[in-house]
C-alpha cells in the first residue's frame, strides 16, 4: 500500500492528482507539439508509471482532466475582471484585457498545446464548449448594448483578441497589445453608444 503523504487519503489522492496535472501542463507548454506520455508526466511528479494509472487511466483521461482543470479557473479570472468592469462597454473591454493578461502569463499556451495534441473527439468536444463558454459573457455585453449582430460581433472581438494575444506571444508587451486592441474595440464601442437610442447605450 503506497505511503500516504496528506492527512488524508482523499487529501493524498487530491495532492498527487495536482501534481501530474502541473506535470503535464509544463511538460505541453514547454514542447507544444509533443504528446507527453504518462510516464513521462509521472517522472516530472515524482511518481511511477504504474502510480500514474492509479489516477489516470490513459493520456486521453490525462488531458480531458487537464481541460477541466484549465478552463473553469480562465473562466473565475474572466469573471472577475468583468466583475469590476461597470457597464456593458467596459465589460467588452474587461473581457479583451482580462484574455491577454491570461495569455502573458502563459496560460494560452496551454490551450494551444491541447489544441495541437489532443487527439480525440471528445476532448475536444469539451474544449469547444469551454471555449463558448468563456465568450458567453462577452456576448451578454454585447447584447445589452444592443449591437445589430451580437454573436457575429463576438466573433470579432474574440479575433482581435487573438491577433493581440499573438502579439503579446511574440515579445511579451502586455500594455502594447492590449491598447492596440483596446482602440479598436474602444472605437466600434463609441460608435455604438453614438447611434443608440436614449437609454440602450
């Protein structure tokens, strides 16, 4: 019987499950286009192959965990900046900044390395809704501003947010990036409040 190092069972199984998960999430981030295997992710946690299986019965099982581990917690980030944003228009622009902040501290590589290596239709299945999941509150912004085409203007915001987020990728300027973005959203948003009627904007 393996050594309990928490003062629980449940609190040991927890522990080591946040081990493998940090394992491989370093192990996707620092080599994107490679697929770690469990005994690789076992190595970098401290644990033997045959340890890992107690938890994760393949690499598939490994990274669905890794998904579900990832997103809710972007999304409590999200949430939080929009949170303190007051108005629908600062909430967009809550949402453009809070994603790039997430890209400078290397969580987007992490979606990106799931994204080149997951290999089957489920996980990523799960991760497309994550995904829409993580824009629904730009589009309650949107909606409550009352643009034409809230879902097709999502779209579009979400791909400035992505052309930004390469930015900051590149040479790691945060500030740069997002007040380029923030100027074009920014402007569409004036627009908006512009040509809405008394009361939407």
């Amino acid at each position: 019987m393996p050594r309990i190092d928490a003062p629980t069972v449940a609190e040991h199984r927890a522990a080591r499950e946040r081990a493998l998960l940090d394992a491989a999430r370093r192990l996707l981030t620092a080599e994107p286009g490679s697929l770690p295997t469990l005994a690789e992710v076992g190595d970098l946690a401290g644990l033997s192959r045959s340890s890992v299986y107690q938890y994760y019965r393949s690499r598939d099982d490994l990274l669905r965990a890794l998904v579900r581990d990832s997103f809710p917690r972007w999304q409590e980030r999200l949430d939080a900046g929009l949170a303190a944003a007051e108005g629908p228009a600062a909430r967009v622009l809550a949402f453009v900044r809070g994603n790039l902040e997430l890209v400078a501290d290397g969580e987007h590589a992490l979606a990106r390395a799931l994204s080149l290596v997951a290999p089957g239709e489920d996980l990523a299945r799960e991760s497309r809704a994550f995904h829409e999941q993580l824009l629904l509150p730009l589009l309650d912004a949107l909606t409550e501003l009352g643009v034409p085409d809230p879902g097709t203007t999502a779209e579009l915001v979400n791909a400035v947010v992505h052309a930004a987020s390469r930015r900051v990728e590149q040479d790691g300027d945060l500030e740069r990036a997002y007040a380029a973005a923030a100027s074009l959203v920014g402007a569409y948003l004036d627009d908006v409040a512009r040509t809405a009627g008394p009361g939407e904007s």
